[in-house]
C-alpha cells in the first residue's frame, strides 16, 4: 500500500489520522448504529434518500457516515448535518485500523454504497457481530473481470455479505458469478432512476 499511498497523498493525507482509526469522541447511548459508507461525492449525494428514509422508518436508531475521498467528505458534512451523528473517513483496510474504527462506532448494520469491496473490513465487521449490505450496488463487466482474477478470495469475501441490493440484473448476476449466493442479490431501480420516477409521479398528482 506504500507506494500507493506516495502516488494518491493528496487523496488520503486529509483525515490521515482518522483513516488509522483515530475518531473523535462518539458516546453510545444504547441505540443500534447504521454505519453507512458512501466514497465519494456521487455516492454521499446518492445516500441523501436513503438516509432520510432511515431516519422516518428507524427513529430509534443512530446513523454515521463515512467517506474515501476528502470532497466526498466535506460533501457528507454539509448535507448530512443534523441527520447524522458522526461524520468521518472510512479507515484504511488493515486490521489494526478497521478493528479500532469497528470498536468505536459499533454498528449493528453496515450499508455500502454501490459496490465498495473492502475484504478486511467486511471480514471484521461481520465477525463483530454487523449485518452487511451493499445498496445500490453496480458492477460493471471491466470490474467483474478484475475481480475474476481473484474469484476464489471475493467468494470469501462475499459470504460475509447478508445482502445485495443492485441496480440491475446484469450487476447482480455479476456478483453472483463471483461467489454471492444468489438469494442474497436482488436487483432495484438505481437511486437516481427512483428519484426520477417519484418526481414524475408527484408532477401528475
């Protein structure tokens, strides 16, 4: 990951030290934690719907948020203000980082947005006791034959997820080809194509 990381600094160097997990101060209060992961811009904006959608139909529940990027971050920040209780960047797939990001928040579930594929994290997560889904999930075929490469470990890595939630039949059938049980992948509307038809069922009302 060294070399990586010299390459991309400028991408990871913002919250450095929360991506080894170091978080503010988050106190429990014995209500379940969603953790929700959206990377990027695109996927914090992608997320607005279903966080609020969390917040009506699960009051007693606590959501935080993570993001990769550091415009994603402060995207999360601002949109998200006042819906949820943390705000933070995803940790850096290591155990020793993943496990303290993992005690700090404790979730009861984790929610991926689109198809982010972190083996140790989703590893760790589940043997922690969380619920793993991936929402709104998309795989292209030039991901899929990447990932192709390594099918024997993604069929390890996708055991530990309880459940796929795909833009299409083709993205789910990619996940399944890789490993996924197949009760576990359905496919929906992606995000943007509900908020589409939802904005034009409301204009005929």
């Amino acid at each position: 990951m060294t070399p990586l990381f010299l390459m991309r600094r400028q991408k990871y160097v913002s919250g450095f030290s929360e991506r080894l997990g170091n978080y503010p101060e988050f106190v429990h209060d014995g209500r379940p934690v969603i953790w929700l992961h959206a990377v990027s811009v695109g996927e914090a904006n992608a997320a607005r719907p279903l966080v609020d959608e969390i917040r009506r139909r699960y009051p007693g529940h606590r959501v935080v948020i993570s993001t990769t990027t550091r415009t994603g971050q402060e995207l999360a920040r601002k949109i998200f203000d006042g819906k949820a209780d943390a705000v933070f960047y995803f940790p850096f797939d290591w155990k020793f980082s993943v496990r303290r990001a993992l005690e700090h928040f404790k979730p009861a579930a984790v929610l991926l947005m689109e198809t982010e594929i972190w083996p140790r994290f989703i590893r760790e997560a589940k043997t922690a006791g969380a619920r793993v889904a991936i929402v709104n999930g998309r795989l292209s075929q030039r991901s899929y034959s990447r990932y192709a490469w390594i099918k024997g470990m993604m069929r390890r890595v996708l055991a530990d997820v309880d459940a796929a939630l795909m833009q299409g039949a083709g993205d789910a059938n990619r996940l399944i080809s890789l490993g996924l049980a197949a009760a576990k992948a359905k496919a929906t509307k992606p995000v943007k194509k509900q908020n589409e038809a939802a904005s034009k069922a409301g204009k005929k009302a």
